[in-house]
C-alpha cells in the first residue's frame, strides 16, 4: 500500500472533528474531551487526524510539500491510533494508515527527523532503538538459568524487548516475568544476545525497510526456537508480532500474547495463585499498542466502489475494540486487598502516555506533557498508584511523576502479581 492507495479516505474526511475527541455519550468531565495529544497540545486543524488526511492529499496533488513547517506537524504525532478510533465511531476511513504512509512517503523521499535518524542507525548496526546502549542484550538474565531458545526447542518464546533489556532499571520487570512463568511450570526461553528488536517503532516512524529487515530476523529466530506461542512484556512489540506481521503475511500460525493475556490464562488454569494480599488502590492506563492497536489485523482483499464509499465484497473495519482490555484488569482483580479505580478515558478511548511514535525523542517537552495530562486525570481517581503494562510508559509516566512532584508510584501489572505470590 501507499499514500495514493488512500486518497479516498483522505478526501472523505469532512471536517467533523471527531478525531479531536472522545464519543460524545463516553464523556464523563469536561476535562477529559481530547483524545488526540497532538490537536490538544498544538491547537491547528493540521495536527489533527483530519488535518493530517487534508495535507496527505496535498501532497498527492502536489499543492503541499514537505516543507520544514509540515516536517514538524508529521513528527509531532505519537501514532497512537487515538484519532482513527474515534472517528471509526461513526466513519469507515483508515486515518492512521493514511497518517503512517504519509510518514513513510516522507521518508522515502528523503525528508527525515534527524532525532530519529539517529535512533533508526542504532537499529541497523546494533538492532535496538535504544542508542547508546553499553551492555549486552542479554545480561537481564544473568543467573536465572533460563533456556536459550537459540539451540534448546521450548514451547514459548519470551521476548523482552529493547527497553527492558538494555535500560537496567527495567530489568526486575524481565526477572520478575521469567520467575513467574518458572513458577507456572512453562517451558520457554529466551533469545538472550541474539534477541532484535521487532521493529514496530520503525514502522510508526516511516522506515518501512527497516521494520521488514527485523520482522524477517525475528520469524527465522521464532521457527529456528520452535516455539508455537511468543510472549511479550512489551505493548509495542505486542502490537508488532500480532498486528504488524500478520498485515504484511509474516506472522504464519505464530500465538503471539502479551504476558498479561499469558498470566490471566495461568491463574485461571490455576498454575499461579495470588494469596498475599496487596493492599493499594490503584488505576490502570490501556497502553495504545496492547489496547486499541493491539486488535487483531483484519485481511480484506476487494475492491471499492469509490464514488459510493462501498465496498466489494463487504470491509470490515479495525476499530479497537478488540483490544487487549480485559486480561490486565483480570489479573489486577486477582490480587488480593487491591482495589481498581478506573480513569475517564479507558480502552479504546484511553489518553496516549506521550512515548510513541518517536515523539519521546524527537520532542521530549511534548512527550512529558501528554505524560503529565494522563497523570492529572490518574490522581483525579484517588488512586495511590498508576499501573500498566508497557515499559515505554513506565518510563515515560516515572519522567512525569517525578518532575511534576506527584505522589503517585508506577507499577507494571507483573509487579504487583508478584507481590501477591
């Protein structure tokens, strides 16, 4: 697919605004409205996802170009996926497709974000989109004993990912997800030095090469391990492995689960049981990539009808509701003594914690910001502790805390399972 391929969603776009915000009958505080960081941030149609389906077609007919100004609006979006949501409420279009070929077009014509550049020559000469890293990407695992899928055949293939493998303070989140699954008796391993990145982030970024280049690595790693099932404690190599392969026929008969989905399945077979009891109320952030983004990837092949806006045979369009939801709150009611407060904006219509997209490095003032909208709606709770499930929005919500001066702590949902047992 391309931009081009596209033009008809982008010219449907009529300026509704509904990518600006949450459903109308969702909405509980007037604070609370915005769904798109971007267009709550910046305040012009252009950063909104209507805006961006409106210069996506300049583009095409060439009264637009990529200019330095329309480089700062392509970059300054977390692709979290919030606005093609809320406008599927009601639309059939495909605003974030359009939204990420854009980026790609970019790209391929040479007009790149140097911040990314950087991070994009770290993936081709080490495989990781964390620059700079000084360890091994392995050295999480020292002394655990756990199984190199890289010459053992395990059943399950725990794949960490780059933040938590080579940013240390993430690593009790790898150690603590191995002890478990040992707990339960899995079968499963790691790839250790060998593991590579999934390359999500390089899509959401534009290199479209690039992502293909790491989800070719992965399936030879994955069919080499012999593994049927992979699991992930990371939303956006999630939303990779499950969605992203599977759009572009990598993904084969692969089960891919986020090890929150893994861990609801083990404490209802009964191989984990929580019995400490962990007295704290907490509230739980939908990270974009296991939430909406994570939903199931639906192949369509037909034709549309173009001046009707029908479709032949019939498309059925992602609209995120499919998400991975349920099975973090599953575990967090599993936990005893520990009450679940829920925010305004939850799954499909949940608040991006700012990190995506690139956004974290090419504009951190703006990635803290959406960090900290999603940290005044958590404390407006009265939660004690903000929970979730992706160690990008550890990271970027523990920035925000900490320079904000709130009193909230982060959790990952495996943390506090632990606690339990």
């Amino acid at each position: 697919m391309a931009l081009e391929d596209y033009r008809n969603d982008m010219e449907v776009c009529c300026r509704c605004s509904n990518c600006k915000h949450i459903p109308l009958e969702r909405i509980k505080e007037y604070n609370h409205t915005y769904i798109c960081p971007s267009i709550a941030r910046y305040n012009f149609h252009a950063y909104s996802g209507g805006g961006r389906m409106n210069n996506g077609v300049a583009l095409l007919d060439k009264r637009l170009g990529f200019s330095d100004k329309l480089m700062e609006i392509i970059y300054n979006c977390q692709m979290c996926g919030a606005c093609d949501t809320s406008c599927k409420y009601a639309m059939d279009m495909d605003v974030l497709e359009a939204i990420n070929e854009t980026r790609i077009k970019a790209v391929g014509e040479g007009h790149t974000n140097p911040a990314l550049d950087k991070v994009i020559n770290s993936l081709r000469k080490h495989g990781t989109m964390v620059p700079g890293a000084k360890i091994k990407r392995g050295d999480w695992a020292e002394g655990l004993d756990l199984k190199d899928a890289t010459k053992e055949k395990v059943d399950v293939l725990y794949h960490v990912g780059c933040l938590t493998s080579y940013d240390e303070g993430m690593w009790k989140l790898a150690r603590t997800t191995a002890k478990l699954l040992k707990k339960a008796g899995v079968n499963f391993g790691i790839a250790g030095q060998n593991e590579t990145c999934c390359g999500g982030r390089a899509y959401q970024m534009g290199y479209k090469e690039d992502f293909f280049n790491q989800a070719k690595q992965n399936m030879e790693m994955v069919k080499k391990s012999g593994a049927k099932t992979l699991v992930t404690s990371c939303a956006d190599g999630y939303s990779s492995f499950k969605v992203l392969y599977d759009k572009f026929d990598l993904k084969g008969d692969l089960e891919v689960l986020h090890i929150t989905e893994y861990l609801a399945r083990l404490l209802k077979e009964g191989k984990l049981k929580p019995t400490r009891k962990v007295a704290i109320k907490v509230t739980y952030h939908d990270p974009c990539r296991l939430g909406r983004l994570g939903e199931p990837w639906i192949h369509w092949k037909g034709k549309e009808i173009k001046t009707t806006r029908l479709f032949d045979p019939p498309k059925e369009f992602m609209r995120g509701t499919y998400g991975i939801y349920e099975p973090p709150r599953d575990v967090l009611k599993s936990i005893p003594g520990l009450k679940l407060l829920e925010m305004d904006r939850i799954k499909e219509y949940a608040w991006c914690c700012g990190a995506g997209g690139g956004v974290s490095v090419s504009n951190p003032e703006f990635s803290q910001w959406a960090a900290r909208e999603r940290i005044d709606e958590a404390e407006s709770t009265g939660a004690e502790g903000l929970v979730t499930a992706c160690p990008w929005c550890i990271k970027n919500f523990t920035q925000a805390i900490k320079e904000k001066g709130s009193r909230l702590k982060v959790y990952d949902v495996v943390e506090l399972l632990e606690k339990a047992i």
